[in-house]
C-alpha cells in the first residue's frame, strides 16, 4: 500500500495516552474520556490487513481516474487516509487537556512523543496527561431574573445533577440545563432552551472545590421566558406537497371539539380526527401531549406522513397556533407470500399467503385485513412406505382493528391512554391427513377395526383423509398508558376444532396411534373434538422504546384461563362422557440487553411457560395451544420440533403424533453481538432448553417434568451468526452445533415397530437462515 502514499507522507497510525495523578485521585472516568478522543483521530487498523480501509479508497481512486464514467456516481471505497500533521498531533494534545478540564482536574498538562515507522511509512503519537487533584462541588446557587421560570425551576432542587460533594462535570451541568428545559416545556415553555442558562464557576473559594452560579443568559429572548398557549388548532388531513392554506375555502373547514378540520374529500370522519388529538384550543403547550397525539395519528395506519408544527400568532409573545398536515396512504393493498417448509418430521412442500388490506374501512382508520393460507407437505421418503404420505392446511382469518376502544363513555377514558385500539377477529382452518391405511395394518388388526380391515382387504393400497377442522373467534383491547408498556386484553376467545372422516374407525387409529411409546388408547388425541373458551391478558414492557440505554428490558407475560370442554369421538363416543379441563396458562418471555456501546452488546432471553390443571383431574391443552421448541428463534441446533417431550425420540413420517409439544416449556440463550461495520454484524450464541408434559394424563408419564431429572434432560446447541443490515431487513444466518442431545441413548434402544425414529442429530453445524433478530 505504500506507492500509494503520497512521498514524504507518514499515515497517524493512532496513539496512547498515559495519565499522571496524586495517589488516590480516581481517573477511571478520565480514562474513558481520554480513549474517546484517541479514537475519533486515527486510521483505523485491521488485524492481518492493517490499514485497508485506506488500501481500498487507493484502489477507487485509481479506478476513477481510469474509468471516471464507470466510477463517477459511485460511493469512494475505503477510508480516506488522515496523514501525520503536527497540527493534527497539536490540536489533539489540547482536547485532552480540555477533556481534563470538563471532567474537573482544573490543574492539568499534556505532553508527547512520538514513534516513527518507517517501514509501512506511519507515526504514531505517544501523550502524557499530567493532573492534579479533581475539585468538587461546594455550592450552587441560582439567580433566576423571571418569576415565572423561578417557579418551576425551584421545585427541581431536590433531585440536582450538583449535589454538594460531586466531581465537577461539564456534562453534569449539560444535563442539568436539558432538565431545566424539559421541566419548562412540560409546563408550557415552547421556546425554552438549555442554551438559555448560563454557569458561573468560582475555583478560588476553598480547597480544590468550586462555588457554581446558575443564572439566566442576558440576551434570552422574550418568548422563551413565557407559557406558550395554544390559540387555534388546524389540521389538514388530506394533504398534500401541491396544497397550500389558501387552496382552501370556507366550505372545506369543519368545526369539531375545537379542532378546524380543513379538507376536501376528507380520508377520515372529522370526529375521528378528534378523537386523536390529546390538546385543545386553550391548553397550554405540553410535550406529552403532543406526543400521544402525534403516536395515535401513527396508530391510525392510515397517513404516511405526519407533521405538527406550532406558529406564533402575530403581536403575541404567548400564543401559538397548532397546523397539523397528514398525508393519506393508499387505503387497499393486497399482500402475498410464497415460501417453502420442513419439519422434523422429514415433510416438505410449498406454502402460501394472500391477503387483502384496508386501511380506513369505514372511514375511521379501521384496519381490516382477510388473510388466506394454504400449504401443502409430503414425507420426503417413499410414499408407498409412508404412514402419512400428505397433509393439507387450509385456512381463511378476518380481522378488523379499530383505533379506539369500542367501550361506553370512551371519551372520559381517552386523556388516560397514549393509544388504544379493539380488536375483532374470526377465522377457521381445516388440517387435511392422508393416511395409508396398508401402513396401519398392526393397529386395525390389533384394535379390531373391523371396517378398515375390510376396506384394506378390498384394495391394499386404500387411503383415508382425516379432517380437523378449527374455527377461532376473539375480541378484545389493546391500550398504552406509556410509551414501553402495552396491555392487551381478550375477554372472549372461543375456539372449537372438529375432526370429520368417512368412518368413525379412523379417529380410532388415530388415537392409537397418536403418540410416542407406552401410550395407551386412553389418553388425549389431538383429534378429540374440543371447545375451548380462554380469556386472557398480555402485559408487554420494552424500555428500548424509551431510547438507546445501557440496560434495556423486554418482558411479555402471557395469562390465560382455559376451560376445556373435549367431546368423545371413535366408534364408542356413545359410551363416554364429556370432559372439561380448567387449566390457567402462563408464558413469561424475560429479556435483558446490555449494551456497552454503538457496536457491541449481550443479549441474554429466558422463557418459561405452563399450563396446570385447576379444579380438574389433568389439564387437556389442544394442540395448537401447546408449546413446541426448536428453530430459528429457539434452539438453532434443532429442527422445530426435533426436541421434547423431554428425552421422547421424534418420529419421522408421523403427523398423528403430540411428539414435539408439551405443555411445560423452559429455554434460555445468550448471544454477544459485535458490529464489525454498518453492513455486518457478527455474534456467538448458546441455547438451552426443553419441553415436557404436566399433569396431562391421570397417570404420569415418562415425558412428565420432574425437578430431579430436568436439567439431564435439556437439549443444547451452540454456534456463530453472521447478521446482514440491508436497511429495510435484517437477514440472519446462523451457524449452530447441538452439543446435548437428551434422547441420544433412548434412540439406540428403540426396536420395531419404532423403526421410524428419526436419527440423532448429526453434531456437525447446522444452518439457519432467517430474519430479524432470534430475540
């Protein structure tokens, strides 16, 4: 790289800092403030590579100067060289004795060297920060020349950014004026301004302390001292970027709650739009307000582009008027998608969604969307050998959300909630099984099903379709009182599945055979007939959404309470009475993120979920209310599916089967995170996990969760992920290796009719593709 260099110029290849202090004086913060500035001044290196960056911007602009119609329009490679300067080394030297100053060491110098490469032509600057004593704060005293600031500012005393005793900071004096401000807007102050208050530092007085005076600027202008009200609110829901004001006349302006719904061929009924904004013409100005306002006009979903802007009413220092301008979206759309599947039950095959959307139903931003899937799988190996050679899924779901809570009185309960919305939904799904009947032939003769054995006499080949039909209705609320906490509520969820067949005999062979060994024809099918009422609640909290943090959480906690009423099905349904199973239901989903800084963090998941009986002998959980584990947000080393119940070996070519779910879940992953640029990101993870029966069955059963012998039973995986940021997605990929297989020694031991057990998974990498974050 160095014929690249331009003669008689040394690349700065970085540099150190040591710092010199009294014994005992802490320098820890320093450090950190020193490295910072360090950092922000160098080229940076690669291991192995070293400065390519700057080999890379050479090499672009040698191809520019050759092809300057090819490369013209084209982002420059690399990164541009920053070349040894004194002043550079100078100008550095004197931040670091301005970043002594700001974090207190008043009494400080800066020196260097330096160390001269010559064979990759490069100088590197060695700093030695000397300082003395850090002064603390004594006092601070305030002089605020307006009474009306006077008033909001005392009542912040008590919670200071200067206590007395603190190391004196410039960003702690930084932060106490942004606080002055934020305390100012929030009491109608529009116009204030941290840089409207002004610090006074006195070193004299004492032994290294310091007497601070906080007062405001001489030249503040007068607005900014004044509670702005709010005079008149405009909103212009259908504009546009060829509009203005004056296009509009009187005709078009609609007088309601006082708000001027100026429009024509308004999106939105003009009492909706109300419903949306938290101010009203008298209000003083208010941050919050003008937030929740401008996050219910986003939950809306119907405008792409929002904007509120104050202006000042002529000859006025206290009043504002608001002008809101949205810009509708296309209110339809249809959206579709086409995809492949594999289970761990080794089937195949194509699947596909299609779904009509509209935004603004019945002109009150009400989000309806009619989704329609199918999907179709087929057993990889021979069909002539297979239990289940097909499976069809077939399903159709309406939604309709509306931004608002459909409750009596809402308008007394809107100022309490940020956003708030109900939600209505019906759908149905028919699971369609093709089973060949000539695979079952030990069960029909061993359970005497009689008519199958004639049908199979009849024709060796024959196959009968099993049918479960399921039809779901739900309605309920979802409301934000915060902007990181979200609560839903569903009082009514009732869903129902039916299985249909041609002879009643095939749910008897399904039943029988439906699950892992030393099952017996007793216990719960999941194709037993089943109305499930389940009310339940989800509370959501994401401090993310308050800004980037050192320590963020996320935490869903799911609550439920089931009743279960399961229907006999078979050929002797007439001899059995109906069941009901009370069960609560609860999922927790924990997560804590440690950020150290823009390209490096610890991301930690645990998630646990049950399901007990109440009031009831066993909790009967439907399937499709059962947890699964595995995948590309569980366990990477695995299939879906391909762990659990406990240390039960799955089965391939068999979808009759409960193998893969449980009602008792608990997984845990670590992932550290390292950014190399804005494009690649880099993390090594760990997964840990199970899933396992609980008291499902009268008796227990060998997949049942025991404290004893749960952690021999976890599965394990580990690997490295490479994650690509294209801006409107995140693509994963993930490279993992089981490293605990729990049913590793129970598939050896497996003799026929269990010749169909899958293998163990192969220890090697396994990969995974997917998108978005695993958590």
């Amino acid at each position: 790289m160095t014929q690249y260099l331009p003669p008689g110029e040394y690349l700065y290849d970085g540099s150190s800092a040591e710092i010199e202090a009294p014994e005992g004086v802490p320098t820890a913060e320093l450090d950190a403030a020193v490295q910072s500035v360090l950092d922000n001044n160098t080229n940076a290196k690669v291991p192995i590579l070293g400065y390519y960056g700057v080999y890379r911007y050479y090499r672009f602009q040698e191809k520019l100067a050759k092809k300057p119609e090819k490369f013209g329009d084209r982002e420059p490679w690399g990164q541009e060289p920053i070349f040894y300067d004194e002043t550079v080394v100078e100008s550095v030297n004197a931040l670091l004795e301005n970043r002594a100053t700001n974090e207190g060491y008043f009494v400080n110098e800066a020196t260097w060297t330096l160390d001269t490469n010559a064979s990759d032509r490069s100088i590197s600057a060695n700093y030695f920060l000397t300082v003395g004593h850090d002064y603390v704060i004594d006092s601070v005293a305030h002089y605020w020349r307006d009474s009306s600031v006077a008033r909001v500012l005392q009542a912040l005393d008590q919670e200071t950014l200067l206590p007395r005793g603190k190391r004196y900071q410039l960003n702690a004096l930084k932060g106490e004026r942004l606080r002055w401000q934020e305390a100012l807007r929030d009491a109608g102050h529009y116009y204030a301004r941290a840089d409207d208050f002004l610090f006074l530092v006195d070193t004299v007085t004492g032994t290294h302390e310091v007497d601070l005076l906080a007062k405001l600027k001489d030249d503040v202008p007068p607005n900014h001292l004044v509670a702005q009200r709010i005079a008149a609110i405009n909103v212009y829901p259908n504009a546009s970027a060829q509009d203005s004001t004056a296009s509009f006349a009187a005709a078009d302006t609609v007088r309601v709650g006082g708000l001027n719904v100026i429009c024509r061929d308004c999106p939105l009924r003009p009492a909706i739009v109300d419903e949306a904004f938290e101010q009203e013409t008298g209000d003083l100005y208010n941050p919050l307000a003008h937030k929740k306002t401008l996050q219910r006009l986003a939950e809306y979903n119907t405008f792409r582009y929002i904007a509120m802007d104050y202006e000042p009413v002529p000859g006025n220092d206290s009043l504002l008027v608001l002008n809101a301008y949205l810009q509708p979206r296309l209110r339809r759309r249809f959206e579709g998608e086409l995809g492949l599947t594999y289970n761990s039950a080794d089937y195949f095959g194509p699947n596909a969604k299609l779904a009509y959307v509209n935004r603004n139903l019945l002109r009150g931003a009400e989000l309806f969307r009619l989704e329609g899937e199918f999907s179709y799988a087929q057993f990889l190996g021979g069909q002539g050998e297979a239990r289940v050679p097909t499976s069809g899924i077939y399903g159709l779901t309406a939604q309709l959300q509306v931004p608002r809570l459909w409750l009596p009185k809402r308008r007394k309960l809107i100022p309490r909630v940020f956003t708030s919305s109900t939600l209505l939904e019906l759908g149905g799904k028919v699971e369609q099984l093709k089973m060949n009947l000539a695979q079952f032939g030990k069960e029909i003769t061993d359970n005497n099903l009689n008519e199958l054995a004639g049908i199979l006499e009849a024709d060796p080949e024959a196959s009968e379709n099993l049918s479960l039909r399921q039809f779901r209705f739900q309605f309920g609320y979802n409301w934000k009182r915060r902007v990181a906490n979200n609560h839903q509520l569903i009082p009514l969820s009732i869903r129902f599945q039916d299985p249909s067949v041609s002879s009643e005999q095939v749910l008897d062979l399904a039943r029988v055979a439906n699950l892992a060994p030393g099952v017996t024809a007793e216990q719960t099918s999941r194709f037993d007939r089943m109305l499930v009422f389940s009310p339940n609640y989800t509370y959501t909290l994401d401090t993310r959404l308050r800004g980037l943090s050192t320590h963020s959480f996320f935490l869903k906690q799911f609550n439920s309470f089931n009743v279960n009423t399961v229907f006999p099905v078979g050929t002797n349904a007439d001899l059995r009475n109906r069941e009901v199973s009370l069960y609560p239901m609860l999922e927790t989903d924990l997560r804590y993120y440690l950020t150290f800084n823009k390209r490096q963090q610890f991301a930690t998941r645990l998630h646990g979920g049950i399901a007990f009986p109440v009031f009831s002998d066993r909790a009967i959980v439907p399937y499709f209310d059962l947890f699964s584990i595995g995948g590309p947000n569980s366990l990477r080393g695995f299939a879906p599916r391909q762990v659990g119940p406990a240390a039960t070996v799955p089965f391939a070519n068999n979808l009759l089967t409960f193998g893969g779910f449980g009602n008792l879940i608990l997984e845990g992953s670590v992932e550290f995170r390292q950014r190399v640029n804005d494009l690649i990101e880099v993390a090594l993870f760990a997964d840990a996990g199970n899933i396992w029966t609980y008291k499902t069955e009268r008796e227990e059963l060998e997949t049942d969760f025991k404290l004893d012998r749960f952690v021999d039973q976890l599965a394990a995986d580990a690997g490295i992920g490479f994650r690509f940021d294209l801006q409107f997605l995140l693509l994963r990929v993930d490279l993992a290796r089981p490293l605990l297989i729990p049913y590793a020694d129970a598939a050896e031991l497996l003799v026929v009719p269990y010749a169909d057990a899958r293998n163990v998974p192969d220890t090697g990498l396994r990969l995974v593709v997917a998108f978005g974050y695993p958590f």
